[in-house]
C-alpha cells in the first residue's frame, strides 16, 4: 500500500515551527545565521536556522546567551512536531561542535507553533525556561564560510550515516572535554574511530581494487585483524602508542576490567592526539574543500575548546579555634557570593570587555577573623595563547581588604575588570575596595 493510503502527505500536514535554545562554547557572530534545508525527520524534511542568541540588557553591547535554533517543517500535530524536529537540530548541532572544535550543549525545546498559512487558528506551546543571567559563557566564534563549506558536503555524502554518528560521538566527547573527564571523552573518541572503520574499508577496496581477503592478503595480516590495522594504520595514522593506549582505556572503560584511576591515565595519554585523529577523519572523509579544511584543522579550532565554565575561588586563611570558625546554627564558615555585570563593550577585535561587580558577605563564628588572600577565576584556554596549567587558565586578582571581622565588616563589593578573547575573561586591572 502507498504511503499516501495510509499516511497524511507533507503536502498537507499543518506547518510548524520548534524553537529550542541552550548553552554553547560554539558562538556565530551577529548579522550572521547558518541555515540547513531538507533534513530529513519522521514527520518530513525541516529547515533549520541557527543564530547566537544575542540579548540587549542595557550595555554598549548585546550579551551572547547561547544558542538559538528555528526548526521549521511539516508535522500531524505541535506534540509531534516537539518529538521529531528537536532531532534534526541535535544532529546540526553535532556537525557545528565539529566544525569549531567546540561544544554546542543541550538543546531544550521553548515554543512550538503552528505556522500553517491561510488558518485562523494555531496550535501553540511554550515552556517556560530559565534565563540565562550572570557572566556570559567563553566561547568561541565560528568561521562561517568554512563550516558552511562542511556542512554541504557532509549532507551529500554517501557515507552520512556513518559520518553523522562519528560527529555525534566527537560532539559528546567535546562535552566532557575537561580534566576529570578524559575517560569519557576518550571512550566516545574510539567508539567515533569505530564507526568510521566500514568507510575507510570501503574506499580502500575500491582505491586498491581488491576484496577484504585481497586488502588483508596487502598488508601481510590476518582478515580477523583487518579493522583494527585500519584504525591503526589509517585513522591512527600510524601512531601506534596513541592507538594502543586509546584502545586499552575505551576497552577497560567498557568493559570495566581496570578501575577508574587506572583508565583515567591510560585515556590521558591518548585523548588530545585521538580527538585530533577523529576530526581530522571527519572532515576529510566528508570531503570537505581543501581550503575549508586547512581553515578548519588552523588555530584556533585544531584544539578543543575545554568545556569549562567561569568559576570563582576565594581563598584566605581563617584565624579561630577551629570548633568556633562556623556561625551559630550552621555546619561551615562561608561566603555568600552573589555577581552582576557592570559593564559589557565588543572590541573592533571581536572580543568583549567585561567588567563584573561581585558582592560578598561573610558567615563565621563569633571572634574568627578571615585575611583574604587572592580570588582566582578559571575557564578555558584561551584560544591562540598556551595553557596556563591543565584544567584551564587561572586568572587572580589580588584583594587589598583588611583582615574581615563579620561583627563589624557589611558586605563587601569587589570589582574587577576582565578581558574575554572571544573565550575567556583575561584580567586587565583589579580594583578591589
């Protein structure tokens, strides 16, 4: 029976719009979108339109607050539109972290709408999500040409499918691309390698015009071996301890015949070169432009982007016996640490200049004294500079209070000015008081 018996047409299905918006260290700059036709979903082939999510709060610049993704197409109802379109904007997604070497986070759907034209009544939906508020997050800007150049090979690729699920896995190991996440990271590296092997099998036979027998019978291996030494050989380029090592931790990792600390040093070993390895794979097999490419694998996007948040320290010694540091009724001496933006401009350069204003109030016991020491925020390297040290650049900012007693000290304001480079806020001048 025909799909129209049985099926409603895309022809006459109401028209829908999905919008759905997240987090990101992938950023497009303003005036600029990316839009992708024809992605196929089981409601029909949607388009999909994707913008940072600029937001005017009043400064010399707007805010960049995350990603903005438009997902419009054909679909029975808005409750199927919300199943089947978030998955065509998940799989865009995982094409853009390729592309700048940089994750774009989860999505969560905010509206659905019917756009059908010609009716007078519309289905809608909205969920009511969180604002993003506070430091905005580092980022790194997309060069738009060149992931553009990707994306329109990439779609008319013969090997898509396996394509598409090597770039799902480099985008989830772009997510847990930080220090004590390299195991992670590291076991979706391999299992992309894995999903690439078939391709290169393929292309092989066919630039060597041999069967499998007649590629293994090549290389002086047993047919058995034929995969791996295609992973070794081709996707490892030869690099024989990386590939070692990057098999035995996703094996472990796996299978759990080793435990974690013992994984978390073998993936250590292996986990930059892997990732390179893998993307550079992908973006070769799907055939991408040379010039595209070269722009690609250039700095800043041939490393990965740390998928690090700015977070913020306080350190300083407390002077008291130790059963008297914490205020009556608490367990713990702390800080109540609350932040806003001062001020916020875009440099002619592309970064912005953020100056925060923190405000602190201190909770400890009766008599305790707190000499503060530095604050310390870290995030990502900073693209086109080395790390500072692993985990991501520390930047501190030195504080000029006197010794806090909380019987006599209100809450302190604290600010500092730092430079964001495209990624992350670079300290320019403290002025604490």
């Amino acid at each position: 029976m025909a799909l129209t018996d049985t099926a409603e047409s895309e022809a006459t299905k109401p028209k829908f719009v999905v919008v759905m918006r997240g987090t990101t260290f992938a950023r497009i700059r303003p005036g600029e979108q990316i839009v992708v036709a024809g992605i196929p979903t089981v409601e029909g082939p949607v388009t999909c339109v994707v913008r940072t999510h600029f937001v005017d709060e009043g400064f010399d610049a707007a805010v960049p607050r995350g990603i903005f993704v438009e997902v419009s197409g054909p679909a029975a109802t808005a409750q199927k539109a919300m199943g089947a379109f978030p998955n065509a904007a998940m799989f865009l997604k995982s094409l853009l972290s390729v592309a700048a070497n940089a994750s774009v986070g989860d999505l969560e759907i905010e509206l659905a709408l019917d756009v059908t034209p010609g009716r007078m009544e519309h289905e809608f939906v909205q969920r009511f999500l969180p604002a993003p508020t506070g430091l905005p997050v580092p980022g790194r800007w997309l060069d738009l040409d060149a992931t553009m150049a990707f994306l329109q090979t990439f779609g008319h690729n013969p090997d898509l499918a396996r394509l598409s699920r090597a770039a799902v896995h480099y985008d989830l190991a772009l997510r847990a691309w930080r220090p004590e996440q390299k195991s992670m990271a590291l076991s979706h590296l391999f299992v992309g390698m894995e999903a690439l092997t078939p391709v290169v099998r393929r292309r092989l036979k066919l630039e060597m015009a041999v069967d499998e027998e007649g590629l293994a019978k090549e290389w002086a291996i047993p047919k058995k071996s034929l995969d791996a030494e295609i992973r070794r050989r081709v996707l490892f380029k030869g690099d024989d301890v990386t590939y070692q090592d990057a098999k035995e931790a996703s094996d472990a990792y796996e299978h759990s015949y080793k435990g974690f600390s013992e994984v978390y040093v073998v993936a250590g070993r292996a986990v930059v070169d892997t990732a390179r390895y893998l993307r550079e794979a992908i973006l070769e097999l799907s055939g991408t432009p040379e010039a595209s490419r070269l722009v690609l694998v250039a700095q800043p996007f041939e490393r990965p982007f740390e998928a690090l948040p700015l977070t913020r320290s306080f350190h300083g010694v407390l002077q008291g016996a130790v059963e008297s540091l914490a205020p009556p009724n608490e367990l713990y001496p702390h800080i109540r640490w609350s932040s806003r933006i001062k001020s916020l401009r875009r440099a002619a350069a592309g970064h912005y200049e953020v100056m925060p204003e923190d405000q602190m109030s201190f909770a400890m016991g009766d008599g305790v004294t707190l000499v503060p020491s530095r604050i310390e925020v870290r995030g990502p390297t900073m693209d086109g500079l080395p790390a500072a040290e692993e985990g991501g650049n520390r930047v501190s900012a030195e504080l000029t209070l006197t010794p806090l007693v909380p019987t006599a000290v209100a809450p302190t304001r604290v600010t500092r000015a730092w430079r964001m480079v495209s990624n992350l806020f670079r300290r320019s001048r403290p002025d604490a008081g």
